[in-house]
C-alpha cells in the first residue's frame, strides 16, 4: 500500500473561498456527463489552487427550498452505453407508477424522483490537486434527472482550500 500526504500551513498559503452558481438547461431525463460544464465555469478560480475541495450542489432555479429530484454523481466515463445503464438500473430499484406511492399530486414521476435522489444524493465533494478536479482516470460528473417533464437545474459550485 502507498500513502500520500500533504500537509500546508495555512500561515504559508492564501486562502480561498469562491462560490458560482450555473444553470444548466434541460437536458431530458437520464444522466448527463456536466464535468466540462463545471471545470468551465470555474476553470481559473479552479487553476490557482494547490489543494482543496470542490463541493457541488444541485438545484432547482429560483426556488429557496433546494428540489430534490435530480441528483449529482460521479460514474464510469469510458463507455457511453453506462448512462443509460444506470438510468435503467434506478428504475429498476425506484419502480415508477400511479398507485405505487401517495406522494402524486406532481405526477407519477415525482415522488419516485426524490426516491432516486436519496439513494443518489443531491450534491458531492471532489478533491482538488494542484489546480485540477482531481477524478479517477475513468471518472465524469453526471447530471442525473429522474423527471420526464424536468426544467434547467442550477449546480452551486463552491471551492475550499488554498492558494498555489
């Protein structure tokens, strides 16, 4: 086993903090590879840390209450058949249909929509080293949404760690 450590002080390196938020428009339901939209959006506040953590957050515009039928993940990259693939693996987990749920009043959608962003989750943390998300080799960020009838989705994008 190999171990790698790194340790900064933080009297020797600039703090940062930066926070922006993107929408991204409706891309239909099923998940959707966001990692360039991300990296684009923040590259030179991305660019000017040595180490630190970038943490996503995936919204519903114009709402104060954050939605949660959509979800952030981070999944294989390689084969463009896995999208699909893991849509249709949580259908299969969070079966869809009236009758199934008492929560319908949105659709039969909805309800098992925030089922998958449970199991999913609404938002993720990923390192950053020396300027760079730091992902596996094989690794995307996706934009999962579980609604037939979705809109855009705001990410808030938040960096934490210290300067180069």
């Amino acid at each position: 086993m190999r171990i790698s450590s790194r340790y900064l002080h933080m009297e020797s390196s600039n703090p940062i903090v930066h926070q922006k938020q993107i929408t991204l428009p409706n891309k239909g339901r099923g998940c959707h590879l966001i990692t360039k939209d991300i990296v684009s959006a923040v590259s030179s506040e991305l660019g000017s840390m040595k180490i630190g953590v970038c943490s996503l957050l995936c919204t519903f515009p114009k709402h104060v209450v954050k939605h949660t039928s959509a979800s952030i993940a981070i999944l294989d990259n390689t084969d463009p058949s896995f999208p699909q693939y893991m849509e249709s693996t949580i259908n299969k987990i969070v079966p869809e249909g009236y009758g199934l749920y008492q929560h319908s009043l949105e659709g039969e959608d909805d309800m098992p929509a925030h089922a998958k962003s449970v199991f999913l989750g609404d938002s993720h943390d990923v390192p950053v080293t020396e300027g760079k998300l730091n992902l596996g080799s094989t690794q995307g960020i996706f934009l999962c949404e579980h609604r037939t009838y979705s809109s855009s989705r705001t990410l808030v994008i938040t960096l934490n760690g210290l300067a180069k």
